[in-house]
C-alpha cells in the first residue's frame, strides 16, 4: 500500500471522475490491512447510491474479510448517534419523551408536522396571505428552511432575522415580514417534533452537532474518519471534522474540484478546513472526462467566475473539443435539431449509453418528444407521488369505504377504478358495474343484486364483486392501517397484481403507513390518507436502473450525483434562466442559511454573483464527465414566442474560442 495514505490527515484533491472515491477506498483498505478494527472506521459517503458502490468495491478487494462496515451518509450516522445516545440527550432536553427512539421524518411528514404546528398559530394565515403560494408550497418552503438551517447548526430565532437582515426590503417590504416569521414557523414546527420525539432531518442534524459532538462516549466509538466528496458537507459536518482532528487517530478526504451545489454545502470553508488541517494531495492523472473537455471547463468557470483559482495542474494534450450550437425556431423544432444529431451519432456506431443530454429543468414534453423518437433514451425524472399511481389511489378508496366512520365517500370515476383493478374488468364492465352499485344519495354501496344487466358484467364478476362487498362492510375497525393494506392485498390484489412494479409500490405504501403511525401515534388514520392524497409523499425508487446502459435526459444536479459521463453531452435549452437560478425562493435562501453567508444584503448582485459560481462548478463537473464533443442547443423563442435573450452559449464559445488561441 502506498506510504502517503499513512499520514494521520490527509485530504486528495481532484476532478470529477479522478479516482477520488478509489483513493477513499484504498485509505480503508490500508486501515484494514494494519490492523484496524472496520467497527472503528466511519466511511462517510454522499448517498445512499454512492455506499452500494463503495461496499461493493471494498467486498471485491477485501478477499473475504466480513465486516461490520460503517459506511453510511452524514444522514444516516446522525440518526444512529441520536438512537444511541438518546438518553443522554432527553438529559439535556426535557420535553422530549424518554419512550421513543428519534424517529426521522422525511419531507412528506415534515411538511404534515409542520401544517399543524403553524395552524395553531393566529398570525400565520395573516404573514403569508400575500406570498402568491399556495399552503402546500408555504409547508414545504418552511420545511426545506428548516432543514437548510438545521445543517447550518442555527438555532430556530436566527433563521427569521437572517432572510429578513438580508432581503433587499425596498423593493418589497411585506418580503421581509414574510421572511421574518420563518423564524418563529421553524420555532413551531422544532417545538412539536421535540415534543413527539419526530425530528425532522435539519433538527436531527441540529441536535447531533449540540448535544453529540461535546459527548466523550461519541468519540469513544470511532478511530479512524474517511469521507468522500467532502465539498457537500454542510456546516455541522465541519464541526465534526474540526473536532475530530483532537479526538481521532486519522482523518482522510476526497474533494472534487467543481463539486459541492447541494442545499446545506458550503464548499468553499470546507476546502479552506482542508487547505489548513490536512496535507492534500492533487490526483492529476486519472479523471474520466479527456484532457480538452477538462480545459475547456476551466476556460468556462473562469468565464463565468474570474475569482476562481486551483491549485491542480491542467491536463495537457488531447484535442479540443468540438463544440457546436444547434438552434432552431421554437423549442421543438430545436428537439428535432437536436434528434437528428444523436441520429446521426448512432448511425456512425456510437452507442446510446454514450450519449447525454442536459436540461435545466425536466421538461415533460421534450422528455416525452425525446422519447417517442429514440427508443434508447431513458429519463431521470424525479419519482412521482404516490397518490399519481392508479393502484394506490384504488386502495387508499378500499380503506375509505371499509371505514364508514371517516365520512369518506368515493367519487364514480374512484370506485369505478377501484373495481377495474380488484376484478380485473375491462372498462365497459367496471363502469357498469360502478354505476349500478354506487348510491350517491345514501352514500354507500349496493350488492351485486342492483346490478340491471348482470349478464353484460358476467356472473363470475358479480360473484367476485359481492366476495369484495362484503368483506368492505365487514371489515372490523381497529387495525393499523397498514395491515389493511396487506389483508386488503392479500384478499384481493394478489391474484391480479403480479408485476415486481406493483408489488414495491404497494410495499413503498405500507411502509409510509407504518412511518407514518410511528411519527405521530396520535393521529388518526384518515389523516395519513389526506395527506397521501394531497400529493406530498413520493414513490421511492429502491430499484433504479441501470443509468449508464441508455441515453440519459436528465437535469444537470440528478446526472452527476448518479456519477455519470459521457462520449458525447447535449446541453439542451441553454438560454433558459433556469440553467442558473435565483437562490432567492419566495421564503428563504439557501446561502444565507449556511455559514458561508457574509452577514451583507443578499442583493440582484451578490445572488448573480453566487448563481454564476455554483453554475460555474456545475459546468465544470459536466466537461469532467464527457469526452468527446459537446451541442448547445438553443430556441429562438421560448414558450411564449418571445425571443431568448440568455448570454450562456455566447460565454461558453467565448470560453471555447480563448481556449483554441491560447
């Protein structure tokens, strides 16, 4: 094993698709090899994803050697510390409940905590009667606040005075009030879930950096610390890094050089810790993307941002890429440019996996235009509510109609789907069916005896129809409601449903009920199916594809925190305002919720300034991962047949041409 992994703080610099995560794995294996306890190492990694990779990396060179491996995200270590430490923590705060575990609240159930924290309060309809969103967007932008602050380690009174210290008021003073009572919503919604021991991610966070960190059992528990991608790390993960350098035997990270654009990262403190505290060292020669592509990013930041600097040397040699603009009328004539170029590609051997294309945001129908025209493209699209799924709205109506005492009644279309999915009826025969036996009056159900034309639905169906019948009258109350979705699948969905698809989706449902119950025992059950119908809980993809066998659309953030690259990268839509957005919401701002913000008026200058940096890196990271050549593509006109005025293709080929002349 290499002797520099041996110095006790170490950090290695590099571009996207350099070896970083290797170097992290290498730095284990040196650990294992001399003798280290793996129960004593924390592998801190960026996801979920990411730690699949890297257990597996280490599986393949650890020749049989068995864990336990502490590989995990800031996240998921957070949460265990709290589980382990919980004791010691309800000594400190009172109002916690001594009976529960710290159970995480994922955003969904966030924003449902937050909802009835801030209905308690008498001013909250008053402050934000003006902001132009709708409640379900206020819930989620004071939730995202909250976590942002949480991360940044800020207690709940600062998060008010800061967006309102660095709202430029002049423009719109009611802003301010707005921004200032964020404060007192994050207080509320903080207050509750200590009361219920419910946390939501930002306060979990907030907690470990207050109450774990000073305790010495915590640091008892670890020798050795390695993190990868340390450029997302938010302000208490620092805290935790800086105390570690007196507490641990070694510390080890890797730190992409254009990375960092998560919410809570604060990039910039984090290379500075690492420039002071560890010795660095520059991998130079192992990135994915070729040496030109990597030039002509640099080229690009400098363009965008003239402060940025480095310390790696440029990759010499290679060609310059070629970098072309397609450009058509309206944004659909620019697909269809940008179609027949990717055509053209594959005609000429080149496979579809080594093809990409980049927008600022998922557009459904240029994803829905790309994919009628190439078989091969897949997009990563964020995962869909739940409540958008056909088969979990059947069964939330089962729930509703097997408990009359919620006061739910479906609507015709509900119960019609509801009957299709349960007997497997083509359309003709489910609404039939539906009409003759939904009573709209009495609000209830008739048997299969209403049914006027009972040979059109077939008997058989009928038959079936009234086994569903009674066991919905039937169905005694009491039960969670998560084991009425696995007697009502057990019962009536297991002979029809027989796709892995539907199965997970009904797993994915479960598991919500059951978070759910364990978050708030209160609540009763009929307020979890509002909240699924309200659209706020997303599906989860436990089993993603395989990204790197198609031709990826996705947006810029989703393609490189899946760790993709690419022959050839279009970047589609490049005068669109959303490839850099105002860090300005109508509720917060993430950089001022972080340490990395200058205590100054967070103005049109200062936000162009920090849009320009964080897409500066994004850029970059993108040339990282390509090889060969890169499209923009741009309209004409967008939407609205207004002409696009965006500069970022005349300051990419501005780049491009310095780069050729230099």
């Amino acid at each position: 094993m290499r002797n520099h992994w041996r110095d006790p703080f170490q950090s290695v610099l590099g571009w996207a698709g350099s070896g970083l995560t290797q170097a992290c794995v290498e730095r284990y294996w040196s650990l294992l090899q001399a003798g280290s306890d793996p129960a004593r190492i924390l592998f801190l990694v960026r996801s979920q994803r990411q730690a699949d990779e890297v257990l597996r990396r280490l599986q393949q060179s650890s020749l049989g050697l068995v864990g336990p491996w502490r590989i995990e995200t800031f996240l998921q270590r957070v949460g265990r510390s709290l589980a382990d430490h919980w004791p010691q923590v309800c000594a400190r705060l009172p109002q916690l409940p001594p009976q529960f575990e710290p159970i995480p609240l994922a955003k969904d159930l966030t924003q449902f905590l937050c909802q009835r924290a801030c209905a308690l309060c008498p001013r909250h309809g008053q402050v934000f009667a003006g902001v132009g969103l709708k409640e379900f967007q206020i819930w989620d932008q004071i939730s995202s606040a909250a976590y942002i602050a949480g991360a940044s380690g800020l207690a709940a009174e600062a998060v008010g005075s800061r967006l309102a210290a660095a709202w430029p008021a002049e423009g719109d003073p009611g802003r301010a009030e707005a921004l200032q009572a964020m404060g007192c919503c994050v207080e509320r919604l903080w207050e509750v879930g200590l009361r219920l021991g419910s946390l939501d991610f930002g306060l979990q966070i907030r907690l470990f950096g207050e109450y774990i960190l000073p305790l010495a059992e915590f640091w008892q528990e670890w020798d050795h610390l390695i993190v990868d991608q340390a450029e997302d790390s938010c302000g208490v993960a620092l805290e935790f890094y800086r105390q570690g350098q007196a507490h641990l035997q070694s510390q080890f990270f890797s730190y992409t050089l254009g990375g960092g654009v998560s919410l809570t990262g604060i990039p910039e403190a984090v290379a500075d810790f690492l420039m002071e505290n560890t010795r660095v060292q520059l991998l130079e020669r192992s990135y994915r993307g070729s040496a030109g592509m990597i030039r002509l990013g640099v080229q690009i930041v400098r363009v965008l941002d003239p402060q940025f600097s480095h310390s790696l040397p440029e990759p010499k040699g290679g060609e310059p890429p070629k970098v072309q603009v397609l450009e058509g009328e309206t944004l659909f004539t620019a697909v269809e440019g940008m179609v027949a170029e990717i055509r053209q590609l594959l005609r000429a051997g080149i496979p579809a996996s080594r093809i990409a294309v980049l927008l600022p945001r998922m557009d459904v129908g240029v994803s829905l235009r790309l994919q009628e025209q190439l078989p091969e493209v897949l997009p990563i699209a964020p995962f869909p509510a739940l409540i958008r799924y056909p088969l979990v709205r059947a069964v939330l109506t089962a729930a509703e109609l097997a408990h009359p005492e919620w006061g739910a009644f479906p609507t015709l279309p509900a119960w019609r789907l509801l009957l299709s999915w349960v007997l497997d009826l083509d359309p003709i025969r489910a609404a039939l069916l539906a009409q003759d036996t939904w009573d709209p009056v009495g609000r209830s159900l008739r048997s299969r005896t209403a049914v006027r034309q009972p040979e059109r639905v077939g008997f058989a169906n009928l038959e079936r129809y009234q086994r569903l019948f009674d066991w919905l009258r039937g169905y005694p109350p009491g039960p969670s409601l998560a084991v009425f979705f696995q007697r009502f699948f057990a019962d009536h969905l297991a002979p029809v449903i027989s796709s892995p698809q539907d199965q997970e989706l009904l797993r994915v449902l479960i598991e919500a009920a059951q978070r759910f119950r364990r978050a708030f025992p209160t609540e009763g059950d009929a307020a979890f199916l509002a909240m699924i119908r309200s659209g706020q809980t997303p599906s989860s993809g436990r089993f993603e594809p395989d990204y790197s066998r198609y031709l990826v659309v996705a947006t810029p953030v989703a393609y490189i925190n899946r760790g993709l690259e690419a022959d050839y990268q279009f970047w589609f839509d490049i005068t669109n305002p959303l490839w850099s957005r105002s860090l300005w919401r109508v509720l917060y701002n993430s950089r001022v919720l972080t340490p990395e913000w200058d205590g100054e008026v967070f103005d049109a200058a200062q936000d162009l300034q920090a849009r320009q940096q964080i897409l500066a890196r994004t850029l970059l990271n993108l040339c990282c991962r390509a090889r060969k050549g890169l499209w923009l593509v741009r309209s004409t006109c967008n939407y609205r047949g207004e002409e696009n005025t965006g500069m970022l293709d005349y300051l990419i080929l501005k780049a491009a041409k310095a780069m050729a002349t230099a």
